[in-house]
C-alpha cells in the first residue's frame, strides 16, 4: 500500500530545496553590488523583488496552520523566501540611490495590503474554508509571478542568451513547479494547484 501523505511530503520536500535554490539565484548578482560597494544596484530592476516578497507573504499567509492546515512545507519554504527576498530589497536600498523612495513606498504597501488580508481573514472569516480565500489571492499572484517566469524563459529562447536566465534556472523552473503541483494533487489543494497546473 502506498502511503500518499508520504510521497506528497517528500515531493514537498524536493520542492522546498528547488525553490530556495530558485529563491538565492540573485545572490551572486547581490555579491558583487556588495562587493563593489558602488551604484551598479542601479542596474537592476527592484520591482520583481518586490513581487517575489509580496508573492512569499502571501504564501507565508496561506501555509499558516490556522488559515490552511497541513501545509507546513509551504510555510518554510517562504518563509525563507520572504527573508531572502527582504535581504535582497535591504541591499538594494542601502545601494540605490534614485529609487529608494520608491521600493520603501512599495514596501509599505505591501505590509499594509498583507495586514489587510491577515486582519480580514481572521476576523470575519471563521472556517477553514472561508479562510481559504488567502488561497485565491495566492494563486491570482503567484500564475503572475509564473507568467513573468515563463516570458523570461521565451526571451531566452528567442535571443538564445543566458544573460538573462542561466540553464540551471531555466531547468529548475518547471521541475519545481512540477513538485508543487503533485504535492497539490496529493493534498487536493485546488489553490495550489491552480498554480501550478
């Protein structure tokens, strides 16, 4: 007999190691703007940072036992990711130098939207079920977040150049949503297999 709970965790497991590796694939960019100690941070495009942390609060939201029980592996996973991606955003912003006042604003306003569900969610939801309206805010963000993952695999394609998206990521990408997915179905998460579908 196949204990489904088991194979749902360790593809869950499988998926929580790829999305860390996915979540620190801008370390070494960070390093050398660190490094450099210079403006080069200009260079890059802060606001995917933002939507990726945005993103993981969400599924932070989500994974809460509270909110959606039995996802304990979504709530490590980004958890870990809010705390990257909030590392990124910290250098940026020590480093940046024309749009700093703009990443904080943005900042805000997601801690000010997530504390919005968060108090919404608790206080006038009080089933699991109407709790899990964090789900469809999760996946309407998060297919966005995997459409702008796909465009910049299409690009890479198009201009055959690992500029903009090493092999590894490319191949990571897919196979990680793949985990997701199956770890979705073995758990008949609809929100999260939305997702990944």
């Amino acid at each position: 007999m196949v204990d489904h709970e088991l194979i749902r965790v360790v593809f869950g497991i499988i998926a929580n190691v790829i999305s860390v590796g996915l979540f620190t694939s801008a370390v070494p960019t960070f390093y050398r703007v660190v490094k450099r100690c210079d403006d080069s941070v200009e260079d890059i495009n802060p606001y995917y940072f933002l939507a990726m942390t945005f993103n993981c609060f969400l599924w932070v939201l989500y994974g809460l036992p509270f909110i959606h029980p039995g996802n304990f592996l979504l709530l490590t996973t980004y958890g870990t990711g809010v705390t990257i991606h909030i590392a990124y955003l910290a250098i940026f912003l020590l480093y940046a130098r024309r749009q700093r006042m703009c990443v904080v604003s943005v900042i805000l306003i997601e801690l000010l939207v997530i504390a919005l569900v968060f108090g919404v969610v608790i206080g006038l939801n009080h089933t699991f079920d109407s709790r899990s309206f964090v789900g469809f805010l999760m996946g309407t963000f998060g297919s966005g977040i995997l459409v702008f993952h796909q465009r910049l695999a299409t690009k890479v394609q198009d201009k055959k150049c690992a500029k903009w998206m090493p092999f590894l990521i490319a191949l990571s990408d897919p196979l990680n949503n793949l985990c997701w997915c199956i770890y979705a179905a073995l758990g008949s998460d609809r929100y999260l297999m939305v997702i990944y579908v």
